[in-house]
C-alpha cells in the first residue's frame, strides 16, 4: 500500500510553532515575574515570612490567576489548532480531495477541551509550587539550621526557577498541543503511524536522534527517556523539540 506524508513545506510546518511557542513563554513568564515580586516584598531572614509567602502565592493562584491563566491557554491553543487547520489543507494536494474534506471536518473539541484544562492546571500550579519550594527551603533551615543567609538567598532565586518552569512549559506544552491536534487529524482519515522527525540540530538529545526517521504507531510510543523508560509522542516529553510527520495511506 502506498503511502505519503506531507509536503515538504507542509513537513517542516509539523514541527514545532516557535512564534507561538516564544509568545506563551513570554506571557507565562509574566507570572513568574509577579511571584518574584510577592516573594521579594517579604524579610526571607525571618521564617515566620514562608507561611505568608505561601498564603498568597495559593491565593493568587486560585482566584486571580485562574480565569487569566484560561484565556492565555486559550489563544494558544486557537493558534496552533489554526496553523495544524492550515498546514493539512496545505498538505491536501498531496492527500488528494477526499481526505482533504475528511480532514476539515475533523472534530477536536475533545483534544481542545483536555488541552485547556491542563493548561489552566500547570499555569497555576507555578505560584503553588513557588510556594512549596519556600516553604521547603525554610522547613530546611529550622531543622537542618542551616544558615539563614544562604538559605535566605534561595528563597529570593525562587522567582528565577519559576521563570525557568515556566519556559519549559511553554516549550513542552506548544509542541505537546500540535501534536495532539496532528494526531487527531491524522486517525480521522485512517492514518495508525508517524514518522518521527528531530529539529535537526546539535541541541537534539541523544535518543530522540535515534528516533529520527523512524516510523512508529499512534497508539504504541517509543521509548523518549532512556534513563526512566518514559515512552512519548514526539514534542510530549519535556523540552522536546521534535514532531510527528503522519503517515497517510494514499488509498
């Protein structure tokens, strides 16, 4: 049976949406930025302070930030099921007319749905982990005694990690997103394989460079982690820079 895949035009559009992806970064970002500043405002010499910190990092995250958090997942979410919308449609002339209609009429809601609800659940889990990591880093400092000014120091770097979570995030998050939407797209129309495709630079890890160009099944992932056994679609393990290139039957 034959098969083809995109364009490769539409191929390289597959892969990872970087403008998206630096946008929801920036706007993420913006929320590391704030638990900097609330944990900034307080003595971190003095231990009574992480109880506070942690109150309004929960409260923050619960009540102001959750609607926010929804309409950032939103747009991003809108925007890279509209560049997957258009880069199949791109891709058609090689798909040929049938699967083409097929293909827009495609329903996603569901992959949508579970996608906003996780966004909104990690976008708000940044304050509440911010507020973990100071009270840890207290909790340390009174049983361990270490000393107040080192661990004084941590607690101010924890706008800096939270910063650094959520760029991940982003980059984890984008990538997880269209393929979850490729993949919707792709088992409408009889697609059960992808093709496995790296970035193509030096900064690709070493088991997903042995993935590359390899063919596997939607529902039977590779393994992406060698050092926990973890399997995963392309661009759906932490800062994975790959995509899935699908695989259509030409019949």
């Amino acid at each position: 049976m034959d098969r083809a895949t995109p364009t490769p035009k539409a191929r390289e559009a597959f892969g990872r949406a970087k403008r998206i992806e630096e946008a929801y970064a920036r706007r993420l970002r913006k929320v590391a930025a704030h638990v900097g500043d609330i944990v900034a405002g307080f003595d971190p010499d003095r231990w009574e302070s992480a109880d506070a910190i942690g109150v309004i990092l929960r409260q923050y995250a619960d009540t102001v930030l959750r609607p926010w958090a929804k309409a950032v997942a939103e747009r991003m979410i809108a925007d890279v099921n509209a560049r997957d919308h258009r880069e199949w449609m791109a891709a058609s002339r090689k798909i040929g007319k049938v699967l083409r209609n097929e293909i827009g009429a495609t329903p996603v809601g569901d992959v949508v749905r579970a996608r906003l609800a996780e966004q909104v659940n990690l976008i708000t889990s940044l304050p509440k982990e911010a507020a973990e990591r100071v009270h840890g880093l207290a909790l340390e400092g009174i049983t361990n005694g270490a000393r107040a000014s080192e661990i004084a120091k941590e607690i101010l770097r924890t706008g800096e990690v939270t910063k650094s979570r959520a760029t991940c995030i982003a980059r984890t998050e984008v990538g997880r997103t269209a393929t979850e939407l490729t993949r919707a797209r792709a088992e409408s129309v009889g697609s059960t394989h992808f093709v496995w495709r790296t970035s193509g630079d030096s900064d690709v890890r070493e088991d997903h460079r042995k993935l590359n160009g390899k063919v596997f099944a939607w529902n039977d992932p590779p393994v992406a982690d060698g050092r926990t056994g973890a399997r995963a679609l392309p661009g759906s393990i932490y800062n994975c820079r790959c995509y899935a290139a699908p695989v259509i039957s030409n019949d």
